[in-house]
C-alpha cells in the first residue's frame, strides 16, 4: 500500500512538475509582458503544488528521500506524467490549448481529491484547486480571445487543437493504480471527470469558434512511464545542476 | 470558518513575530499576513506552524527563515512546521494589514463575488490606490506575484497591483 500510494504521489506531482518546467521556459519570452508574467506565476504555482506532492511522497517513502531527491534524481521512465504536458512549446497557441486542457482536467480532478480520504492529499487539493481556478480562468479566456480573434490567431489555434486534443484521452484511461486508488477512496473516479470535462471543453470551443478536431485519441502510455522523446530533453534540462553537482544546494 | 486570530500568550514572541516582514510586501508582518497559524513554548522551544499563502509563493521559504532568526534572536530554538490545511485565505489578512496594503499602493482584496466581477466581468469596481477613483480597468490577471493582478486608473493614469481574493 505505502508503494502504491508513493506512485500515486508522483503521478499527481508529474503533470504539475513538467508542465510548470513547460511554462518556465517562457520566461522572458511570452507574447507580451502581461502573458510573460502570468505563465511563469502559473509555473510558479504548479511547482507549489509538486513541493506538496513530493513532500508527502518523501514522507511516505522514508529513508533519504526528500522532495528535491524526487523532483530531480528519478529517470525518464519512472515519471508518470500524461504525454499531453511534455508536448513542447510551438507557439502561443499550442501553449494555451495546452494549458487549458490540462487546466480543465486539474480542476475536475482537484474537486475530486478534495474529498480523498487521504488527509494530507485533501488539504494539497484544497490549497491547489483554489490556484487552478485563476489558471482556468486565465487559458479559458485566451481560448475565446484567440479563437474569436483575427484570422491567423484563429488557424492557429485550431491546429495547436487539432495537434494536442488526441493527447487528453490519456488523462481519462484508468491504469491499474488509479483504478485501486479510486476503489479505496484515496483517487478519483476518472469516468466522472471526463464527462465533465467533455462539456466544459465543447461549451468553450462553441465559444472560442473552435472546431471539434476529428482525429482519434492517441493511445499513449505517460502514466506507465513511457513518453514521448521530449521528455528527454526536459529532464537533461530540468536535472543538469544536481545531476553535474550533486547534492548542490541554493 | 477558520478564525484569522491566534492566541500568542508571551508579549516577547509576539513582539519578534512583527518584527518579521513578507520580503514581497515589506510593509505587510507575517502577522498582518495571517500566515502564522500556532505559536506554542513547550520546554523553552517555540513551535511555529506557518502556512504557505500561495503553495509556490518563494517568499514563504524567506519568511520560515526570518522567523527562525528572530526567535533565535530573543533566546528561543525553533520547530518550525508547514500546515497546509486550513489553508490559507486573504481574509486572514487583518484589518491592519488592509490599510497598510492600501497606503503602499496596493489595493486590497476584495469580496470573493466583487473580485469575480472585476477581474472576470470588466466592472470598474477597484479603487485606485493613488486618487481613489474606481475608473480603473485590469490589465493583466497576473501582477508582479501571483497573489496581485495589474490595473491601471483612466483617471489618473497610474498602474497599481490589486490584491486578489484567494478563497
Ligand atoms: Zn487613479
């Protein structure tokens, strides 16, 4: 059970943690000052809510475990984010339809958490779910403002839609794990959020004169470790101080 | 409904604790924050519980730090603990804190509804910190922290950051 709800940890950690590593490297490079400034504090708060996971999942491994040795020590294949978040940073456009899908799912899912029979789960959702709120706000305005926008801000972001809407399937396919965390009312019950999150989704994209993308959902594998080759190059990236200076402190 | 108010029965400890400012808003204590949640002296060690006000927020990190340093200063070790629940509130931030907020230039947050409807409906409801007046507009729902969101007064011209209500 203690290893279970460890993977757990890192599972709900893993999707804030490198989407947030997404949104830093615009840092300096958004759009405009304003859009600059609120991607990097939504980064900002993702990495709040990663110190909350992998704090409580240092906690439950024990040893000399400590939620830095979590965030950058672990290899590419013991992460288990949703392929989704790795996805790079192609244009603006990609990176609202990016976080707005995933800001749609965080939400649904934090609702959920709120009521984990895990205390400290349910105090991280609490804390979390009301950050999420503004981070939702925020993409789901730009996916009307873009969308409803000039012509090329509208092409755009249908194909950064088109490109990422395949992706979100993984967040509802249920593995093995999520399914025994649900059952023992620690998870979520994916089936729940994903008809939430359909109606959410299709009610902005009516707005923001999207079109639902035909293409099928992608079968991928995140929550099993097994991602996309950005992953790679972000972990090179995100890991290189402790990994050239171990032990390095600020 | 969590109370903003805790009992801190030593004058000495609670004097050290507004000594110890936000790094961000430097007029705000952490006391005026409402970020300090249990102060307690067991056998001549202080036990802190802080809360984090945003979970990224990096100032925490500074004021857990600077908390330390100002027991420490008055004779007492600490056992400093980050509670996440209840969490934290901007209506924990006292009145006092409010008016220090407002004469710094930022303006305070306001009711959970009337900041939905300034920073989501485009009511001009935020009072500008520099001529009072509530012909203002949002420029950006993200200020120079996560905590504030940027404005600017028509009237006056001015930008001024507006505390958000997180609730
Ligand atoms: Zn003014």
């Amino acid at each position: 059970m203690k290893d279970q709800l460890y993977n757990y940890l890192l599972m709900l950690g893993d999707n804030s943690m490198i989407l947030g590593h997404r949104l830093s490297e615009l840092c300096g490079h958004g759009p405009a000052l304003e859009t600059d400034i609120a991607l990097t504090n939504i980064s900002l708060d993702l990495f709040g809510q990663v110190r909350g996971f992998f704090r409580y999942a240092a906690e439950v491994k024990g040893g000399e475990a400590t939620e830095d040795s979590i965030a950058f020590l672990r290899y590419d294949r013991e992460h288990y984010n949703c392929i989704l978040v790795e996805q790079a940073n192609v244009d603006f456009a990609h990176v609202i339809a990016r976080q707005f899908f995933f800001d749609v799912f965080q939400e649904l899912q934090l609702k959920q958490l709120v009521e984990s029979k895990d205390e400290e789960i349910a105090a991280i959702a609490v804390k979390s779910l009301k950050e999420t709120k503004y981070h939702l706000r925020f993409s789901s305005e730009w996916m009307k403002r873009l969308g409803d926008g000039t012509e090329e801000s509208h092409e755009r972001l249908q194909a950064a839609v088109d490109t990422l809407y395949p992706f979100t399937g993984e967040f509802f396919h249920e593995t093995p794990l999520e399914k025994e965390m649900k059952e023992n009312g620690i998870g979520v019950d994916l089936e729940l959020i994903k008809t939430a999150f359909d109606e959410t989704v299709s009610q902005i994209f009516v707005e923001a004169t999207i079109k639902m993308p035909e293409s099928k959902q992608r079968m991928v594998k995140g929550k099993y470790g097994i991602h996309s080759e950005q992953l790679g190059f972000i972990l090179s990236d995100f890991q290189y101080m402790q990994r050239a200076y171990p032990n390095m402190e600020w | 409904m969590v109370s903003a108010q805790i009992h801190i029965a030593s004058k000495e400890i609670l004097t050290a604790l507004e000594s110890v400012s936000d790094p961000e808003i430097p007029v705000l204590t952490v006391m005026d924050l409402g970020v300090v949640r249990r102060v307690e002296v067991v056998d001549g060690l202080v036990e802190v519980d802080l809360t984090p006000t945003y979970s990224g927020c990096p100032a925490m990190d500074t004021m857990a730090a600077d908390i330390t340093t100002a027991l420490n200063k008055i004779g007492y070790e600490v056992k400093m603990k980050l509670v996440m629940s209840p969490a934290w509130t901007t209506d924990w931030i006292s009145q006092e804190g409010r008016r220090k907020l407002e004469e710094y230039g930022v303006a305070a947050p306001m009711s959970e509804e009337l900041d939905l409807q300034a920073l989501m409906g485009g009511k001009r409801i935020v009072k500008c910190t520099h001529c009072q007046s509530v012909n203002t507009k949002m420029i950006s729902q993200f200020g120079s922290t996560a905590c504030k969101a940027l404005f600017q007064c028509e009237d006056c011209l001015e930008p001024f950051d507006y505390f958000k209500c997180l609730k």
